[in-house]
C-alpha cells in the first residue's frame, strides 16, 4: 500500500509539471505591484513584458538556500503559481485546491467584436490573477479602481481559473449567435433530464461555465467578483456556487456524508489515463484538442435524514467503509473493487458494474439554513471531467438515477454540460481558436 501510495503522489506530482496544472514559485500580490512600478505605472503587461520583469526580481528575492523568512513564505503551499498558460487549462486535474467557485455566465450580446472584447478582457485578468498580481492602473481618483482589490497582499494560492462553454454558445433557438455552431464540439448536448430531478428554475444551463479554485477563499472570491465586474455590460450572471473541501496532504478528500470522495480518480492517474478518460479525443474540432468536458450536478444532500441512519445502513448505500474508505471485502481504500462483494444498489458498486470511469472533481458546498423545511442546506457540487460524456458519464448517471441507493438521501437540483476547449497559449485570448478558427 506504501509503494501505491507513493506512485500516486509521484504520478500526480509529474502531471503538475506537464500539463499547465503544475505550480512554480510564486509572487505575492504587493510584489507584483512593485513589478509594476518598474514598468511603469499600471500591470497593463503582455505575457513577455511581464516575464521580463519577473526575472528582474527574482535575482533579488531570497531564496530557501539563503534562508530567511521570506524565503519560507514563497516555497509555502500558499504561494504556490499555476500557469494560465499551456497544452491544457489548469483546474482539470491539478490537485484540488480547497475553494471553489462555480458562475455561469448567459452571455447578453449578440455582438461577436463585443464578446471577443470580452474574452480578451478576461484573459488579461486571468493572466495576472493566476500569476499572484492585481491589474492596479493609476486611473485617478475620480474614477472606480480597475480591482477591487481584496487579494493585494494575498499569495497567488494555486489559483486556476477554467472555461467552458455551454450547447446555447453554440446555437439558441436556432440560432448560431457568434458564427461559431460549425465548429461545436462532437459530443456537447444538454444533460437529458432524470426521472428523479428535481432542477430548479433558478439553476438554469449557463452560455460560459467558469470554475474558479484556490487554495485562500478570499484569492478565489476576488477572482470571481472580477470576472463579473468585468463582463457587466456583455455577459449578465445565472448564478454563483461556492465550495469546500479539505483533506491532509495525498488523502482522498471526504464529502459532507463523511465518505471519501473521487478515490476511483487513482485508477487513471497516469499521462496514458487522462488520454483514455478525460482529453478530448482527435474527432474533436482543433480548439478541443487538450480539453475535455465538464459535467457539473448540483445535488442536495438530506443531511438530517442520513444522520438518523445507522453506520451499517450508511456503508451499505455506498459499499464502502466509512473509515477507511475501502470496498466491502478488502481492507485498503485503493484496492480492486469486487461489484460482487457489495449491496446490488450501492452507489460504488453500480459505478463499477457501469463499466464507465470519469475524473471526478466534487466539492462540498452550504447554503445556510432552507427556509421551507428549517433543514441545513447543504450537499455537493459535482464536477467531473471526461473525453466523451455521452459514453461515459450520461450512461453512468442513468444507472445511478434508476437504481442508487444513495437516491434516498439526495436530491439533484441543477445539471449543466460544458466544452473546455485546450489550454491558451501566451498571446491568445480564451476560446480564440473556437471564434476565429
């Protein structure tokens, strides 16, 4: 167990490295913007403009081998970099972070120059953002800061911001809004509804997923609220969903039911597995290629209801052991699951007897107290990632809402499908290969 345990972690680590998910050293935030003194006034910097100055610093910034506590902070988990930039978007399977933001956004133009100024506009502030910095411009005080400027003095804290696009980008009504319903990805559809969901209206499928991760709340948050400010007059917001989820280092994560959650992820925890499962396949059009599709479910759990259940009756729906997180009949968590061995109606072994794998990327999430049933409104927010999601995860779910034991305790209440095209590269904006080919 020792030697899969440190392959897993190995593994992970050479996927950080390889994919745009990986970190480097970071720069705080106030850092950053003596950077952009030296540039001189605003962080108003392309890719490279940037960099330059970056390397400038670095010959002055402590280093772990001259020690200090400077030095300490940057090596820190906190201040850790991902790169905006790279084959695929970071935020797919980069290690979790530990917050999470959900928005989808409808967009409210029908203006193609209008959207793409705001793809760019956005790209500009991902860019920064990820890097550690605030896009401080000396605007005069008469007017509104461009940041809001709640992460200054904050660390970078692995902050990945990913992109999506939803069926009603591609064609609405009929209509192909932004010339782009051509070159819509081969398996993008909305999610068929389930006989047991219970969608709610004000949870509607979004034009522009964005899932926005990291590992300081606040970082997380200021990245969010800017991508609204900034889309204010082009793109209008749906809504906001806001998650946690936290676990010692290189343990599987347990969701709000105590339960481990995405321990089947290490069955393809290799550069060859995310070929298999999550990367889009060559059918796909060139924008897609180094991208995948998210699967979002919101699902409310019955927090009360499952509390009243015994241990026993909790294993059972999940045929797994609670403490251990390993499958009925074997005694470490990553053992090989025998559907045999489990409940006919347990939630692990219906996954595995669908024969389908997708990279799960759940978070936890609370909203405070339903004021219909005094009840805690709380549960999870479902992510996952996969190449193809009408072979993987569609059939999957269709097992699961017909015959899951875990149908008892649950309530799915919103549902989306997204395109998340291939990772940027430095100088192109989000989605410009979609737009323009």
């Amino acid at each position: 167990m020792k030697n899969e345990e440190q392959d897993r972690q190995q593994s992970a680590e050479k996927g950080d490295a390889a994919t745009g998910g990986g970190g480097s050293k970071g720069y705080t935030r106030r850092e950053m913007l003596k950077m952009s003194a030296v540039a001189g006034g605003g962080i108003a910097l392309g890719a490279s403009g940037l960099g330059a100055i970056m390397k400038m610093f670095q010959s002055s910034t402590p280093t772990e081998a001259q020690g200090g506590a400077a030095a300490a902070s940057e090596s820190s988990i906190s201040n850790e970099r991902l790169d905006f930039y790279g084959e695929h978007q970071a935020g797919i399977i980069t290690p979790q972070q530990t917050y999470m933001y959900l928005v989808g956004f409808k967009v409210t133009t029908e203006d193609r120059a209008e959207l793409i100024e705001l793809l760019r506009d956005w790209t500009r502030f991902c860019d920064l953002s990820t890097s550690g910095a605030s896009a401080v411009e000396a605007s005069g005080r008469l007017l509104p800061p461009s940041d809001s400027g709640e992460s200054v003095d904050l660390p970078a804290a692995k902050l990945s911001v990913t992109f999506g696009f939803g069926p009603s980008f591609f064609s609405q009504g009929g209509s192909d809004r932004f010339g782009a319903a051509a070159r819509a990805p081969k398996y993008l559809s909305d999610i068929p509804r389930m006989p047991k969901d219970r969608l709610e209206e004000s949870l509607p499928s979004a034009d522009i997923c964005v899932q926005i991760c990291a590992d300081d709340q606040q970082v997380a948050f200021h990245a969010a609220r800017n991508l609204i400010r900034i889309g204010a007059f082009t793109a209008s917001v749906l809504w906001m969903e806001e998650g946690f989820i936290s676990s010692p280092p290189g343990n599987t994560p347990r969701n709000l039911f105590g339960f481990k959650d995405g321990t089947a992820n290490s069955l393809h925890d290799s550069a060859s597995g995310y070929d298999d499962i999550v990367w889009a396949g060559r059918e796909e059009p060139g924008w897609m290629q180094g991208g995948s599709y998210l699967a979002y479910r919101k699902i409310r759990m019955l927090l009360e209801v499952w509390d009243r259940s015994s241990l026993k009756d909790q294993e059972d729906t999940f045929g797994r052991y609670k403490a251990s997180g390993a499958a009925y009949g074997k005694t470490g968590e990553f053992d090989t699951v025998d559907p045999a061995q489990l409940p006919a109606d347990s939630h692990v072994g219906l996954a595995k007897k669908s024969g389908m794998q997708i990279h799960r990327r759940a978070y936890s999430y609370t909203g405070g107290i339903d004021a219909r049933t005094g009840n805690v409104d709380a549960g999870l927010l479902f992510l996952s990632y996969q190449r193809n999601p009408q072979e993987q995860f569609i059939p999957m779910l269709r097992i699961m809402s017909q015959m899951d034991k875990l149908n008892e305790y649950t309530s799915h209440i919103a549902s989306g499908l997204f395109a998340c095209p291939g990772g940027w590269k430095p100088g192109e904006y989000v989605g410009q290969r979609l737009l323009e080919g």
